[in-house]
C-alpha cells in the first residue's frame, strides 16, 4: 500500500531531545508579539485597538475560526467580496468601509499568492481612518512583507513541525500600540505535541492514537484559544531548518504547477512565493468525487474552507471549487507525479 501523504506533522523526538536550549527565552521568529495561534494573535490585535461594538469587514471567502474571535472579541463584522482571482473587489470594499463606517478591514492573502500593494493604498488614500489587519496565516514566509499595513498575523503549526504558536507584527502606524500579553500555555498545546510526537513512531503507535490526540487537540483549541507561544514550540524551532523548509516546498510546488499546466487545470501559483498548498479549481460536481479519489489513494488534501456561514454574500462559489494539493517538506517529486496521477486520472479534461 502506498504511504499516507498529508494530515498533521510528526514532530521527530530525537531531533526535538537535541535541540539546543536557550541562555534566555529567545525568539528564532522575530515579531512583536508572540502567542499560540492565529485567532489568538488576531485576538489581540483587536483587543489593542480598544474599542468594541465596532465594525471589521471581513472577506467573504474565510475559515471559521476567524469569525468566531471577531465575535468573541465584541466587534461586528460584515463581508465583503472576493472575486475569483481571490483579490477583493477594490470598488466594493471601498463603498462598503465608508457606508458601514468601518473602524477596521481584514485582508487575506490566500495561500500567498496575492500582491496586496495596491489595495493597501487605495484603502490607505480613500480611507486613512480605517485600520488594516493582514491575515498572513497561508503565507508564512512572506509574514509582514506587505507594505502599510497597521496589523499583521500568522500561524505556525500548519508550515512547521510544532504544536501552537501565532505571531503578530505591528505596522509604522501603530509601532507604539501594546498588544497584551498572554502568558499561559493552553491545554491545547500538549494533546497536539503528544499527538505530533507519537506519530514519529508509526511501527509502535496506531495512527488513529494519534488522530485522537490532534483532534482533542484542536476541540480543546476551539475552546480556549488566548494563551501564549509554548516554550516547546521555542525550543522546536530550533531543531528546524526553515531556508530547507521553503526550498523543498518550492521544488515541489514547482513540479505540481507544470504537471497543472500540462493537464489545463486551473490552479494558483507564484513562481517566487513559498506556498502552503497549490489550490486547484475544479467545477463544483467534481471537486469533491476528485478529493475522494484522493482519500482512496491515500491522500489527505484539504479545501478551503466548509463554508464558514450559511448567509455568506457572493463568492461561494470558492468554497465549492478549491482544493489544495500538499507540497510540503516531509515530500519530494514522485509524491506531487502521485497527485497529479489522480487529476489525470479522475478530472474530466
Ligand atoms: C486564513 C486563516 N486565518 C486564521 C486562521 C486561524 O489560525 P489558527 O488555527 O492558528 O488559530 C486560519 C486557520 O486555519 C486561517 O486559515
């Protein structure tokens, strides 16, 4: 049988047990603010801001953990439209801050493969009143690159083998604000380490152990989310070679775009972005007869998302048509030939 490719990482426990300890509590990952997931990073960025019961437009094409700490954070939210190509719809997103009053707006940059410069500064130029928070969760290695952004975060343990951790960065706008500081490390953190570890000893440990453990894990994140970056996360960090990290995930994502082309499916790629995944498009009747040939071949490809609210406006479509092809660093290029033997096996071309 051919070997699993994608779910959560195996964290390698004779890599973690030789990482070196710091003198002092030293960040590998500079930012200005450190924490134990994206909604808590996102948390906090609402929480400096000090003010509740106003409103944050937010994209209509997201995942649902974002909407609930908006709620949870007392602000109101309202959407706007994505289009296809996955940029906001600038005219839109502009009549709609200045109607709603906005006192925030949320940009995502999916799977990293947007350039957001000009819709940073029309934003900036029509609305200078309006704080933008950048959602860089799916573009990790380009974390804050953006320009003029007031806010930026983003998640760790979707890119890297580690159990929690979100990170924030402060525009020149808001250099001054002090984010809070969340010191506790959330019972979340040690069912995803254990789970993560276990799962680096396959001939000893059943797989679905270690599922239970990561899905406990993520119910138990659900649940408390506000807390800070684990100092296992700290230490793991340094048992990681990011720079090879994105070497093989670009080699990777390289082999899928060309494989993607050839076959003329529709897909996103950036030849200079590290990615998350390597969306592809597919009609709605076939994505997901396409992701249960994937599941039959052993392969765990996500989308993104189930659709977060029943009453979302406009995009659905996106959450009908992507999938997310794996091109991460535990695989090389006869896993990608795998997943493109799938597509050209079951896409109707
Ligand atoms: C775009 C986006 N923003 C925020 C989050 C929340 O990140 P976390 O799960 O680390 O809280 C996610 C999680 O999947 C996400 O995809």
């Amino acid at each position: 049988m051919s070997s699993v490719i994608g779910g959560e990482f195996a964290i390698a426990a004779d890599k973690a047990i030789n990482a070196t300890l710091p003198d002092d509590k030293w960040h590998m990952l500079p930012a200005d603010g450190y924490f134990s997931s994206g909604r808590a990073a996102l948390f906090a960025i609402l929480s400096s801001i000090g003010e509740q019961e106003v409103t944050l437009l937010l994209p209509a094409y997201l995942c649902s953990s974002v909407t609930q700490t908006v709620r949870d954070a007392g602000w109101r939210y309202q959407f706007y439209d994505v289009q296809p190509d996955l940029y906001p719809d600038v005219s839109c997103l502009l009549v709609q801050l200045r109607q709603k009053q906005a006192r925030a707006v949320l940009l995502i940059n999916y799977f990293g493969l947007l350039r957001l410069d000009d819709v940073v500064a029309a934003i900036r130029r029509e609305c200078p009143q309006v704080a933008i928070i950048l959602d860089d969760v799916q573009h990790f290695f380009g974390f804050g690159q953006e320009p003029d952004f007031d806010f930026c975060f983003t998640s760790l343990r979707k890119w890297l083998p580690v159990p929690d951790g979100g990170l924030v960065k402060l525009g020149k706008r808001c250099c001054d604000t002090s984010l809070p500081a969340y010191d506790e490390t959330l019972p979340f953190t040690a069912y995803k380490l254990a789970g993560n570890l276990l799962k680096s000893f396959p001939q000893l440990i059943p797989d679905d152990l270690c599922l239970e453990l990561l899905k406990r894990g993520e119910e138990l994140l659900d649940e408390q989310y506000r807390g800070g970056l684990s100092c296992a996360t700290e230490l793991l960090l340094r048992s990681i070679d990011i720079q090879k990290v994105a070497r093989r995930r670009q080699a990777n994502a390289a082999v899928l775009h060309r494989g993607l082309e050839k076959l003329g499916i529709a897909h996103g790629y950036q030849t200079d972005a590290v990615p998350l995944f390597v969306p592809i498009f597919l009609a709605p009747e076939q994505r997901d007869t396409v992701r249960r040939a994937f599941f039959q071949e052993q392969n765990i490809c996500p989308v993104h998302w189930p659709k977060a609210e029943a009453g979302l406006s406009g995009n659905s479509e996106i959450y009908a048509t992507e999938l997310s092809l794996i091109c991460d660093q535990r695989y090389g290029e006869q896993d990608m030939e795998r997943q493109l033997a799938v597509l050209r096996d079951r896409v109707d071309l």
